[in-house]
C-alpha cells in the first residue's frame, strides 16, 4: 500500500473541516521515554536468540481534534526512536490514527478511518478493554471479538500493518439503521524475513448490517459479508510463482440475531451466523462453520453485569465428514470503588486466514481472561491480568491432496501487571512486567517470554480554539 494515501486523507479531512467555523479544535502533545527489555527462551537449545532485545526508547506524539455539531475529527501520530544495545541498532517505528465523521443529514452519515502500525513488538496477549471505562470487552452472547491477531510464535520480524476503513449509516426509522462498511488492510513483513513462514497479504472486507427495532422491547440484526485475500505467490525451488498452490481466500459470512429486553435487568438472545471459506489452492479444502447462540444479558446491578451464551455449531471441510460442536460464553464486568475487575471465557469455532503466517484454516479454540485495574491513591494506579488460550487448528498438510489434514495444537499462558504514578499534574512513571509461555505439539518450538519496561512520559493540551 503506498503510505502517501495517509496524508493525503488527513490533507482531505481537514480541509472539510475548515469551512465550518463552529469547530472546536484542539492540539494536544507529549513524550515518552524508557527502557524496555524482552527476552524469549526457546525449549529447543538450537533456537536462534535474535529475538531478544535491550532498548531505550523514546516517542513524540501529537494529537489534533476538530468538533462541530456536523463532524468530528481525531488524528494521532506517534513516532518512536529506539536503540538497541543488545544488536547496536536503531531504527523507528510508526503508529499513526485517524477517524473522521460527517453527518450528511439528520439520519445519514458518512465516516473515514485509518491505522498504521509499522514496528517488530510482539503480542502483549493483555486482554482487550475498553478506554473510557477500562471494563473488559466480552462481546455479549454470541459475539466474535478475537479479530484478527497477527501471530508472533515464528519469531520477532519487522512489519507494516495498515488498515483503511470506509463506512456509511443510514437511520431510517427510530432506533434503527442500514450501514455498509468497506475495509482494506494490509500485512508487508520485511523482506529480511521472506523466507520465514510470516505472509504478506491484501484483505478487502465487505459488510452490511441492518438493525431494526420492531418495538420497545425486540430488535433484529442481519449482516451479510464478504472477504477477498490476496496473498504473496508461493515461490518453487527456482524462484518461480506456483499458480496453483495461491494462498488466495474467500470468506463469507452471515447472521442473524433477534434480542428480547424482558426488564430493564434482563435480556435474552437468539443468535445464528454462517461462514465459509473458499481456497483458490486445490490443496486446501474448503471450510464451513454454522452457530446458534442463546444468550442472557443480566445487569445484576449498577456495577455488576453479567452475560451468557451457548449453543450448538456444526463444521465441514470438503472431503471430510462434519463435526458436530457447541459455542460458549460469558462475560462479567464489576465496578469497585476505585477500579474494576473484568472476566472472559469462550468456546467455538472460528476461521484463522488472517494471522499473518502460512497457516490457514478452521480453528477450535478455548480461552479465558482477566483484568484487575486498582487506584490506589489519586496519583498511583495498577493494573494485572492473566490469560490462557487453546487452539487445536485443522491444516492443510500441503501433500497434494485435498483431504490431507493435520491439526495443530497450542496452548498461551500469559500474565503481567504494571504500576504508573501521576506527578507535577502532567507527568506519568510507570513501570510494567508480562510473561508468556507457549506449548505446541512440536515442542522445538515450545518457549517462554519475558518483558519489563520502566518509562516517563508528559502529555499536556497546547492549543484550543
């Protein structure tokens, strides 16, 4: 992807902006500095250790935000210069936001967004939480909140990760709407790194959701979607391209979920969605996935919510019989008094054609998470969590048919927590720990992580108006 495009968005944006004087802009900036260090140790003593690293650190960034009644606008950049004294390298890495939103009319709008991430950090495995309230994000019964997760377990690599959306929404009646949705990212992964197992690939994402409100009590949604995944041609001992062993996907997608408020405490939930995978390769064997949730959604009281979801799922790959499954989940997010504890736990089935390695297919997996945020004092705050994951992965085992499989099973045990302490009003310390152990059924590839870092960091608001 030509990285020019980002400017240019930014250059569009807020030359839409300008002619609205009403807007209320705002410029804000800071740095952060520090030392960080990780360390993976390999099972398998012949493991190459170039995945470890010692590194000072220090990262500018700037944030613009523009607001009227009609449009709204947030741009972060965050470049980051680091040393390594480990390798006697530097190097910079990237991350870049934007979001902008316009409303045409009273019911339509229209909404642009883009993010850039170029750099070699590896996965926190942190669970996913939610800024404005730090509470931990589970989805509610049925819901697919893993997305896309680039995996590290082949070793640290450099990598751009970009992703542009397009979406319009149209509320055509109270409480509902019609909203499409066109997404591109993109994975390039550093040409020292070509001959790993990581990919490169395009993903075109195309999704339409209708949510309609039928009463003050029922709703539906449908949504219906499609992907088209591009990947870099697989290469022969000469050097040549191998048409018929692309790597190229489609994905389709559909569901259908009809929610019931039986209180203002109580909801309930009938959730169905269908997923296909289609391989251009005649050596992978196309994939389906069908689920059916019933879900429960219980505000036990101000602070404490609780939801649950289960059901059966059926999945098939051509030239195998299908497998008969079920789906679970369920989620709780407690408020304290000065900090929140959140929980996660979910059992299904789902495609894993976008994780950024030569892997592909249906995956059965297992996880649970959880979070602890704590203010101890009004300036000294922590944070902990701990995850664990299992995926036992059907592949296809690249013997030249289509009915050759192998599963892959692994297991992530993950934990960490960090410590930062607010002083003189715009300066933070913080200091953080995570480890990760890793099991597969090849152990050579079995390993652990290690990850400290203490940093200082200003942000403060320079200019309104």
């Amino acid at each position: 992807m030509n990285i020019k495009i980002l400017p240019l968005g930014v250059a569009v944006c807020l030359s839409m902006s300008a002619p609205l004087s009403a807007a209320v802009n705002t410029i804000s900036a800071g740095v952060s500095t520090g030392y960080e260090y990780f360390d993976r140790n390999y099972d398998n003593s012949n493991s190459p250790d170039d995945d470890d690293y010692s590194r000072l650190r220090v990262s500018p960034f700037i944030t613009i935000i523009s607001e009227t009644e009609r449009q709204s606008l947030d741009f972060t950049y965050a470049p980051s210069f680091w040393y390594d004294f480990d390798e006697s390298e530097d190097d910079i890495d990237h991350k870049l936001s934007l979001e902008y939103l316009r409303m045409l009319t009273r019911y339509w709008n229209v909404s642009l967004a883009d993010n850039l991430s170029i750099t070699d950090e590896f996965n926190s495995y942190s669970p996913t939480t939610d800024p404005e309230t730090g509470d931990i994000v589970s989805g509610g019964p049925g819901a697919d909140v893993a997305g896309d997760t680039l995996r590290d377990q082949n070793g640290r690599r450099r990598y751009t990760n970009n992703s542009l959306s397009l979406g319009t929404m149209y509320t055509y009646y109270e409480d509902s709407s019609v909203s499409f949705d066109y997404v591109w990212a993109i994975l390039r992964n550093d040409s020292d790194y070509s001959g790993s197992d990581y990919q490169d690939y395009d993903k075109h994402d195309f999704g339409l959701t209708v949510n309609h409100k039928i009463n003050s009590k029922w709703r539906v949604t449908t949504s219906a979607g499609f992907i088209r995944g591009l990947y870099d041609s697989v290469e022969n001992d000469s050097g040549s391209a191998i048409p018929a062993d692309s790597d190229d996907v489609d994905e389709y997608r559909g569901s259908l979920s009809l929610n019931y408020r039986l209180n203002p405490l109580h909801a309930l939930s009938g959730a169905y969605s269908y997923n296909l995978s289609d391989y251009d390769s005649n050596l992978r064997s196309d994939s389906e996935i069908h689920n059916v949730t019933l879900g429960w959604v219980w505000d036990v009281s101000p602070r404490l919510n609780l939801s649950f979801g289960a059901g059966p799922s059926y999945s098939k790959q051509d030239g195998q019989s299908g497998n008969w499954g079920s789906n679970e989940n369920f989620g709780l997010n407690y408020t304290l008094e000065k900090g929140s504890v959140g929980l996660t736990a979910a059992h299904g089935f789902r495609f894993d054609n976008f994780d950024g390695t030569d892997q592909k297919g249906s995956t059965e997996f297992w996880n649970m998470q959880t979070s602890l945020q704590h203010a101890f004092t009004e300036y000294i705050s922590g944070s902990a969590y701990a995850s664990f994951a299992k995926e036992d992965s059907d592949e296809s085992s690249e013997n030249g048919t289509p009915s050759g499989f192998e599963t892959v099973n692994s297991k992530v045990y993950a934990t960490g927590l960090s410590v930062n302490y607010r002083f003189l009003e715009d300066y933070t310390a913080g200091i953080s720990y995570g480890f990760v152990h890793y099991t597969s059924g090849n152990n050579e590839d079995d390993y652990d992580d290690h990850r400290a870092s203490v940093t200082i960091s200003y942000e403060n608001e320079l200019f309104q108006w």
